[in-house]
C-alpha cells in the first residue's frame, strides 16, 4: 500500500471490541493484552531495519529474515488506537507513537484524560510531544436535515445490528439526533456543524488531526461523495483557518 501510494500509508493499531477473531486464529481470549502488545512490538521492529531477528511468546521466532518489498517511507507511522482505557494510552506515549481516540459515544470531554495521560507517559520517558487524533463516525451534507435523514437509517442498521449481538436496545431518532449535537459523538450535520464540532473539540484536545468515518452503514453514493466534497472544500479549510489564528506560534 505504501508503494501504491507513493508513501502515504500509515497505521492504526488498537485491541478493537470485538473478540470474534479469536478463535479464527487460534488465539486465546484470556491472552487479550499481552498477546497485542507483543504483536505491536513486533510490528515497531518491523520498521527499523530490512531485515529481522525477534523472539516472542505468541508465535514463532523471526531469524534474520527480510522485509519485501521495503516501503517508500523510512518508517511508515504506527497510531496508537484508543477508546476509554487509560492504560492504553498510557503504552502509546511510552511507545513514543501518536495516539489515535476513539469517540463513538458518549461526551469529548470525557476523553480528555486520555490525551493527557499520553501526554504524561510521552514526557517520562523521554519522547516529547507527540501527535493526537480524534476519530468519530459521522456525515455531512448541504442541511441538517438532509444529513439525518441520509445518515439515521444506515448508522441505525450498522448499530442494531451490533446491539442485537450486544445487548444494546434499537437505536431512536431522537438518540441519534442527541448524539449529532455540539456535545454529542457523532459529527452528522451540515459544513458549519461539523466545523463548529471539531473547534470544540480541539478546544478540549487541541488535537493535531481529526479522522471522519463517513461510510457508518450503506448511503447513496453520490451523497457520500457529497459529503467527502463538504469536509474539503467547506470544513477543513474554515477549521485550518481558525486554529492558525488560535495557535499563530504553533500551527497544526
């Protein structure tokens, strides 16, 4: 992907919530923390060098073997994904990677310790500052309606779905229009919503980037290129513009 892109590639990394993989794998369920941390440590070394040497507890040991094809970039950039767990974004900033967090529900403030427990892990050991992102699902188009009533049917099936595995009760308009709110998680609305969310979201942050999930369930197409065409042309630029007059001494 890195050569196809010409050494734009990057990954994120994150234990995720669903345990499913699991017995795909072989892997056992009780091994769920250890087991990722020795795969991410792993992929670190991976980009340190062509070839490699490396034992683990988790799968065969790697012995002086190469890495084909190498990609463009020296060491393609590894994100750290994190929800709501403070030991994980405490690992990121020991690691010395960005840190990439996950809000799917609930209110952005409550994640504020996450950037700051990253922050603080950066610092003791020794990594300075280090990139933070927000990630959230949501969609854009030209009204507030339109974006509800494009966007409610395929977050609520993507969502039910999940919930009827989860335990989670159906999702209602009225819950989903709650969460499309300044506070809220989701980033549904027209350009001037979403660039008002992602403002007060890095007034909380002050975050380096911000991640949209537009494709939460099955829109038209031509509506989520409308959408991918609103965040550059109408959200990103309005956003840039206004966090350079916030930070003229260190621009994002």
């Amino acid at each position: 992907i890195d050569l196809i892109s010409k050494g734009r590639a990057e990954i994120m990394v994150g234990r995720g919530s669903f345990i499913e993989s699991f017995p795909l794998f072989g892997y056992e369920l009780n091994n769920y923390e250890p087991l990722f941390e020795e795969k991410l440590e792993l992929l670190l070394k991976l980009r340190e060098s062509e070839k490699i040497t490396w034992s683990g507890k988790y799968r065969s040991s790697i012995d002086d073997r190469g890495i084909y094809p190498q990609p463009v970039q020296d060491r393609i950039p590894v994100w750290r994904a994190v929800g709501g767990t403070p030991k994980s974004a405490y690992k990121a900033g020991q690691l010395g990677i960005p840190m990439a967090i996950a809000i799917i529900g609930g209110y952005p403030e409550q994640f504020k310790q996450m950037a700051q427990i990253h922050e603080q892990a950066a610092k003791e050991h020794g990594h300075g500052r280090l990139p933070v992102s927000i990630n959230s699902h949501g969609f854009i188009a030209d009204t507030t309606e339109e974006a509800y009533d494009i966007a409610f049917p395929a977050f609520k099936l993507t969502m039910d779905r999940i919930g009827r595995e989860r335990g989670w009760p159906p999702m209602s308009r009225q819950q989903f229009e709650a969460s499309c709110t300044l506070r809220g998680a989701n980033a549904v609305g027209n350009p001037q919503q979403i660039i008002d969310k992602i403002l007060y979201q890095h007034k909380i942050f002050g975050h380096d980037r911000f991640l949209l999930q537009m494709s939460v369930g099955s829109v038209p197409h031509e509506k989520l290129l409308r959408s991918i065409e609103l965040f550059a042309t109408e959200v990103a630029p309005a956003v840039r513009k206004e966090i350079a007059k916030r930070e003229p001494a260190n621009q994002h």
